[in-house]
C-alpha cells in the first residue's frame, strides 16, 4: 500500500506511561478525528497524573475508519463534584450496589470528553508558544541540566528539537532503534544502526609472536597474528535516502558529517567503535550525455557500490 496502516499506539505501557494531552495528539498526528475519540474520565484518585488506564483496542491493532477508540482517563469527572446525596438521597447509605458510579460516569462522558479534549487542546498550543518563544539563554541553562555538551545548539530549530528528546534520553539513548529514530528526527535522512558487526583490531608490535625471533616466545605476554577480529565493540550506520547533491556534505571532515558523529558520541557507548555507510540515490548515467549534463566526476556512478 502507498499508506501505511495506521495501528493503535500504547498508552498503557507500564514503563512509559501516556498523559492525554499526548495521547491525544498522537492521534491527532495518526489522522484521527479528536471528537470521534470517546473519554471515559475515571477519576483522579485513580491515577492523579492523568495518564492513561485502559485503552480500546489494544496496542498494534490495525485502525480502520470504523474502529472504535476508547481511552479511561485518570482525571476528574464531574460525577467526583456531586454529593453522594445526589446519588443516595437524602436517607444516606442503602444497599445500593456501586454500579451506579460506572453508570453514571457512562452518563457523564460526552460532557466530561468535550472538557478533555479542550484542555489537552489548550495545553498543547500552550506548550508550543512557551518553546517556540523561549529565550534562548534560558534554553541553554535547560539543557545544561541534561550534561548536554559537545553538540552545536546555535541555531533555534536544532536547540528546540534537542529540549523535546531530552527529557526521555534515559529511555531511547544507546537503543540501537530508538537512536536511529532521533538521527532521523534531527537529520532528516534515513538511518539504521546494525549492532554486533565485526570490527578488525590491530595487535600492538610489542605483543606480536614472529617465528624464529629468540626475543619473544609463545606465551602469554605473545599473540600470534598481527590482528583480530570480534563482535563485541563494533556497530555501523546506514545512513540512506541521500541525493547525489547531498553526499559532500556527509564526507569525512564537513560538517554534517561531524554533527552526526558529535550526536553518536554523545548518545551511544563510548568505548565502541562505528562506521558510517552512505547509500545514495542515484540515476542511471549516461556517458557524454550533454543534454542533462552527466559526465564522469564525483556524481557520477559506474557499477553499484556503497560509499563508506
């Protein structure tokens, strides 16, 4: 299909909780009609942070224009306002069984989803003005918070992009998948992080086993061979979806190529090694072809073969 389909995000994740605000407007980015979402407002004493509790359907179920969306919401209900008298009547406690709170939250829903879906609408503009119009000392200072250095933060879209992944860098830094969705998100391009790929280490000389030499022995102060190679210290970088135009800039020593790799050694582990591998979108090429102006230079692709 030319669109994905669209499957229900988790909400409900224990590690990762969901506030509304976010849960609605992850929707809202799916495509999904706020007002055809349908709040059940549970009450504050059963989450006070006013996350999510239930959701309907269940995470990675495929959305369709007839699914029925479903979120329980920890906030209060204007059920939680009333008197129990309302409720009870006047005489107090009777034997009434508590299906009437369910009920009459039920009952309540429309008009308690109307003020959610308000308030999530007010604070998310809310929170877009506030960054969008902060000083920029100020955003410094946030992010100063973090130990974030080392990264060129100069320019107001990049400082912003980088104060709305901070505060969940403890989850997705030195995530191998995670960490490719934010290179994507900063860059722009298309990256994969292959873990565990085979890198070649240099034995010093000093340690090297030569045959017939009387000064070193086989032993454990000798290895023999001049290097190895192991799995265990080593990950690549595909980076692709890259123009013809565009790949100067991801060479050794430009300067989109030292902001990735700035990013890389502050979000991966430090003692492992990387390679950057470039896949490039390329046209056929046709020798002397003057009308489009091909000819035999750094743009120009022979045979099929990765840039690294």
């Amino acid at each position: 299909m030319s669109v994905p389909d669209k499957t229900m995000p988790d909400f409900c994740n224990r590690r990762f909780p969901f506030h509304f605000t976010t849960a609605m407007h992850i929707l809202r980015k799916m495509g999904i009609d706020p007002t055809a979402i349908e709040i059940l407002a549970v009450g504050k004493y059963e989450n006070y942070r006013g996350e999510i509790r239930e959701q309907k359907p269940a995470p990675n179920t495929q959305i369709t224009p007839n699914t029925k969306i479903v979120l329980q919401v920890g906030y209060t209900s204007a059920i939680d306002l009333m008197p129990y008298q309302f409720f009870y009547g006047l005489a107090g406690i009777t034997d009434r069984a508590s299906d009437w709170e369910n009920s009459a939250r039920r009952l309540m829903a429309p008009f308690d989803a109307a003020f959610i879906r308000y308030l999530a609408a007010v604070s998310y503009e809310n929170m877009k003005f506030n960054f969008n119009f902060i000083d920029d000392k100020h955003l410094s200072k946030y992010l100063e918070l973090y130990d974030f250095t080392g990264i060129d933060i100069s320019d107001p879209v990049t400082a912003a992009r980088w104060q709305a992944i901070m505060p969940t860098f403890h989850i997705w830094a030195g995530n191998a998948e995670m960490t490719s969705k934010i290179l994507g998100f900063l860059f722009g391009f298309k990256f994969h992080i292959n873990e565990s790929v085979p890198t070649r280490h240099k034995i010093p000389e000093d340690l090297q086993y030569t045959l017939g030499s009387k000064s070193k022995r086989l032993g454990y102060e000798s290895v023999a061979g001049r290097s190895f190679i192991e799995c265990d210290t080593g990950y690549e970088i595909i980076i692709s979806g890259i123009k013809n135009e565009n790949v100067s800039e991801l060479l050794p020593g430009k300067q989109l190529r030292k902001k990735i790799e700035a990013v890389l050694d502050y979000c991966m582990p430090g003692n492992l090694d990387y390679k950057i591998r470039i896949k490039v979108d390329k046209e056929k090429t046709l020798l002397g072809d003057k009308t489009n102006k091909r000819y035999l230079g750094f743009n120009t692709f022979i045979r099929d073969k990765e840039l690294y």
